[in-house]
C-alpha cells in the first residue's frame, strides 16, 4: 500500500485516540487475499495507566466470535453429519421447550404458547428463531427478570433459555440463536466448542492467540473495557472480563483474541475456505455462507433498539441501504457509503469491534475498540471513516 494512504489510515486512528472525548485506544487492520497491508495502533489500553496500545492487543471479541460459529455448522454440513433444515431439537430437545411470549399479566409474570412450529438450524443460522438479547430487547429483559435468568453476559447454558418473541421464520430478530448453534457443535463433535475451533479452525489457519479463555501472555496484553456515560466521559472498568474458565463456550460472544488473528479467519473467507496449513471450508460452502438467507423469505435485516442504556445505544448500520443476513453475517443488498461492494459481509461485536469482509473486492478489515455502550458516538463513526478512507485509495 502507498505510504500516502498508511500516512492517512494512521491519521484516522491517532486523532480518534487523541480528540477530546476520543477513545481510550484502538487496533484496526486491513487484508487482501494475501496479507495484511495495514496495521495500526493508537491511545492507550486503559485510560489512567501506562498500557500503550499495540497491534498485538487482546479483544474481547463479543459476536464477532459468531462467524466461526457459523462455520463450524457449516463444516458439519459438508460432512453430512448436519442439514440446515433439520429441527434443531433433534440435537437439543430442551429448545423445543421454549414458547412465544404474548405478553405479560396483571402480576408482571410473562404469558407464553406454544410456537406454531420447531425451530429448525436455518432459523438458528439466520436470526429468524425469535430469540434476542436482553440488551436489545425491554420484552426479552422483562421475561429474564420475571423468571429469573442470568444474563448472557455469565456465560451460562441458562442464559440462553429464554423466550421466543414471534413464530420460528417470521422475523430477523437478532439475538442468542448462535449459543444454542454452538451446543449443536458440541453434541455431534462430543467436545467443548473452544476444542472444535482449535482443531478445525484456528490449526489450518494459524491463529494461536484466540479462545475462550486466555493464557497469561494474553492477558497480559487484553484491553480494558470503558464505559461512555451520557455525557461522553469514559470510565475504565477493569474488571469486566468473561467468566473463566466460561461455563459454556458461548459460540455468540466468547471469544478472546487479538486483531491480527481474527485477520486470518477474514483472509480464509476471503480466499474461498483455504488457510495457509490446510482447508477450512470448501469453495463452494464459502459461496453458500456469503448468501443472503432473508431474501427468499421476504425479511430483511434492519437495527437494533437498546433496552439496556450501559450496554447499547439504539441503531443500525447504513441507515438506508437494504440489508439481509448469511451463514452468519449481515449482507448489504446494494454498496454502502463506505465504498463497500453490495453482497458484501460485516459484524460487530458489542464493545465497538468491527469488521468488514469484501469478497468481490478482495478486501477485508477490522477495528478494534473496547468500550460500552454498543455502536460508540466515536468509534463506529471511525470505523466507517478507515473503511471509506481505505476504499478512496484503492480507486
């Protein structure tokens, strides 16, 4: 890459670290099919403490842990061990247990039916279950409460238990689908989840610092969630980690891991399933998991409304541009803004981490901040900033 251009990717990230009620710090990186050609680093790890930010930060990397999720099922479907159409309780009969809220009682208690019909792994795959998040949901949240649930945040099989709030196919409704995908790896792969990934994803593409849990060395380097009160000042909180060990290894969120090692998952999409020690996935499943799987079905993938104010802000990536969702990412149906291809793949995860896979470009990126609420005034607008930054130089 032209030095002009990593001269204006630094300028990006050293003012978004710097500005007045910037961000503590940050780690983005951009790939082609072959390598990164951009990594960078800016600001701190925690705000009050000498813990300059490096490219090799750990993250927690919240739902960007869901692709290799997704990838795992997939991996199972090229095996035939597993079809998309199956019910997903033939795995898990406790799923077919859950009920469709239709509302609450005089008493506050939560009033539930039956689904009119079994969830199926499709629907798992492609958020149309009916399962949210307690942050992205004040039914979902009021059902935990009444019930007594732990968040999802504990890491723990109950947590994943909740309710439904629509019929199984009759809505993209964004939430804890992925966890109960996880177990579905573990029941046909007879190991923890974290044990898959390190067999069948982290091993044929390299990727050592990434788990559930974290070695010493990682942690060492991890970041320190902040928090931003509503009037933009930011709070370290230290000790906001994930469970460890984790009870469960929550295929949705668990994930630990630095920038650099996400960046090879994003090269073995890009290149069609192939990593540097070995194949992933076929070429074929790779066009399969970059598919929108809302189309045929009507729906359309849209934003989020925050229930939980320490945890997300209410939004929605490029407002305006139609969206769908894969196996198991977000597609826009038309180009973003940002210079982005249309049928292109993105997510997030909720401490402000953010990536992009072009596939038709043959780039990809992701920036990397660890603050909450989700969708940050400052670093989701930085993110698109890298990216559009990014895409004016190639053309």
């Amino acid at each position: 890459m032209k030095m002009n251009v990593r001269i204006a990717l630094d300028a990006i990230l050293a003012q978004t670290a710097t500005r007045h009620g910037g961000v503590p710090g940050v780690v983005a990186m951009a790939t082609d099919r072959d390598g990164n050609f951009y990594e960078g680093a800016a600001g701190t790890r925690e705000l009050g403490r000498d813990l300059p930010m490096g490219t090799d930060a750990v993250f927690a990397l919240f739902s960007t842990t869901k692709a290799l999720t997704g990838t795992c099922i997939m991996q199972l479907v090229e095996e035939g061990l597993l079809t998309l159409e199956d019910e997903a309780g033939k795995y898990l009969p406790e799923i077919d247990r859950i009920e469709v809220l239709q509302g609450f009682d005089a008493q506050g208690q939560p009033v539930t039916r039956a689904p009119r019909r079994k969830i199926t792994v499709n629907d798992l795959m492609l958020h149309t279950a009916g399962f949210s998040y307690e942050f992205f949901s004040a039914d979902d949240l009021r059902y935990r409460e009444a019930k007594g649930l732990p968040t999802v945040v504990s890491c723990s099989p109950e947590s994943i238990r909740s309710v439904l709030l629509h019929d199984p196919g009759e809505a993209w409704s964004y939430g804890v689908n992925i966890d109960w995908l996880g177990l579905i790896v573990e029941k046909l792969r007879g190991k923890r989840l974290g044990a898959v990934m390190a067999e069948r994803i982290f091993a044929p593409l390299g990727m050592q610092e990434i788990g559930f849990g974290m070695t010493d060395a990682m942690r060492a380097r991890r970041v320190t969630i902040h928090d931003r009160a509503a009037d933009g000042r930011l709070t370290p909180l230290p000790d906001l980690v994930l469970p460890e060990p984790p009870p469960m290894d929550m295929g949705g969120h668990g994930l630990y891991a630095s920038v650099g090692e996400y960046m090879k998952f994003i090269r073995m999409i890009l290149n069609d399933g192939a990593g540097p020690h070995g194949r992933v996935l076929k070429p074929e499943t790779v066009q399969a998991m970059a598919r929108d799987g809302l189309l045929p079905m009507g729906l359309s993938a849209g934003g989020w409304t925050g229930a939980i104010a320490s945890l997300s802000n209410s939004g929605e990536f490029f407002a305006g541009t139609p969206k769908g969702w894969s196996y198991s990412f977000m597609t826009n149906r038309e180009p973003t803004p940002s210079g982005r291809a249309a049928g292109s793949l993105m997510w997030a995860g909720l401490a402000n981490c953010y990536y992009w896979i072009d596939k038709s470009t043959g780039i990809g990126g992701f920036w990397a901040t660890q603050i909450l609420p989700f969708q940050d005034a400052v670093s989701y607008p930085a993110f698109v900033e890298f990216e559009s930054a990014i895409y004016h130089h190639l053309r």
